[in-house]
C-alpha cells in the first residue's frame, strides 16, 4: 500500500466527492453563534445542539444578552445537551472576556481564541476555519480514530495529531479535510461497525474489513 503521504490527498479528492455537501454541521449565521454552538457540542450531538440553538439565540441575540444573562435560567435553557453548568458558566465568560478584552468580537486567532472558557484547539480550528478563512485541523473523536484506520497517525494527542495531519495535507485544505473526515465517521467510518464495503477509500485505507 502507498504511503500515507501518497494516499492524503487521493483520500481528500474521494472524500470531497463522496461528500459534497460537507461543511461544518452547526448551524449558525455569525461566529458568536458558532462559539456558543461549539461549546454546546461538547459531549453532545450536532444535531442536538442545532434543535435547541434558533430558540436560544432569540433570546440570546448578542454578546451583551449572554454576558448579563441570569446563569441559573442560561443553565435551564441549555440543559439538553447535558453539561450544561459547566457550559453555561463558560458561555458567559467568555462574553464577558469578549466584551472586555476585544470590543464585542470574537477574536480571529488561536491565541486569543483559546483564552476564552470553553474553548481549546478544535473548537478555536472550527471557528477559524469556517468563520475567518484560516485552515486548521480540526481534531474530534471521528478524526482520532479514522487517522489510526488510515494509517495516518497512531497518536492519541489531539495536539500532536493535529501537527502530524497538517504534513499529509496541503494547508488550504485543513479544515475541508478534517470535516470531511469526520462526516465520513458519521456516516460511514462508524466507531463499532465500520461500513467498509460501500466505504469510497477502502481501497486505500489497511483497516479496511478487519474491524466489527
């Protein structure tokens, strides 16, 4: 089989085709909405968190009515998607960290971004590369255990195995590349019972039919 270098980007080629429709499954209409919608993915399902999200952000609509909301009612309100003490307390701060330190906005950069609480690496790469047009890998559970079945990384630091993807992908590719993965774990690369024959890179992948 060819290396992982060789096969990284015949992967993202199949991937993208397979996958046409990929991009980033939150909704969401401006980053504020993105930051507050990846904090609530946490432990919780997409399309958990984009059931509860339109009611929240009317009643949320800016920055301002999260950094002052009562945190008992913010908990109530986001209670399905479980965790949601912890959520809460971070979705307030770091309105309020926002409204402090970066007039309002939500910063546009990793340092900045992972200052505020609830946000590490992947949830700063989802809001960078799908809100101000910089790549990153975006490193969830789909992506660690599809990397190891690819063959790409044994890691099981996401940190190390974001900088090890970023060298089998070309950088403008980053943050398609780690959706496309991670769809592709949703649908098809499931964690127990992988559906390798009607998987579009079985043929590439050495995992292939010997799981489940």
């Amino acid at each position: 089989m060819k290396s992982a270098e060789e096969r990284a980007p015949e992967i993202l080629k199949l991937l993208a085709k397979a996958y046409p429709d990929a991009k980033c499954e939150l909704d969401y209409e401006t980053p504020l909405q993105l930051l507050v919608a990846t904090i609530l993915s946490a432990q919780c399902t997409d399309v958990r968190v984009n059931q509860l999200t339109p009611e929240l952000f009317k009643k949320y609509p800016t920055m301002k009515a999260f950094a002052e909301s009562e945190l008992p009612e913010l908990e109530e309100d986001i209670r399905p998607t479980g965790f949601y003490r912890n959520k809460a307390k971070n979705i307030q701060r770091a309105c309020l960290q926002m409204l402090a330190n970066y007039q309002g906005e939500v910063p546009e950069t990793m340092e900045e971004l992972t200052q505020l609480a609830g946000i590490g690496r992947k949830s700063a790469n989802v809001l960078l590369g799908n809100c101000f047009e910089t790549p990153g890998v975006i490193v969830d559970t789909h992506v660690l255990r599809i990397a190891k079945r690819l063959g790409f990384s044994m890691q099981d630091n996401p940190e190390k195995l974001e900088l090890e993807l970023q060298k089998l992908v070309p950088q403008p590719a980053w943050t398609k590349f780690s959706t496309l993965i991670t769809i592709h774990g949703r649908r098809c690369c499931f964690s127990r019972k992988p559906a390798c024959d009607r998987c579009p890179v079985a043929h590439l992948c050495p995992s292939a039919n010997k799981i489940g």
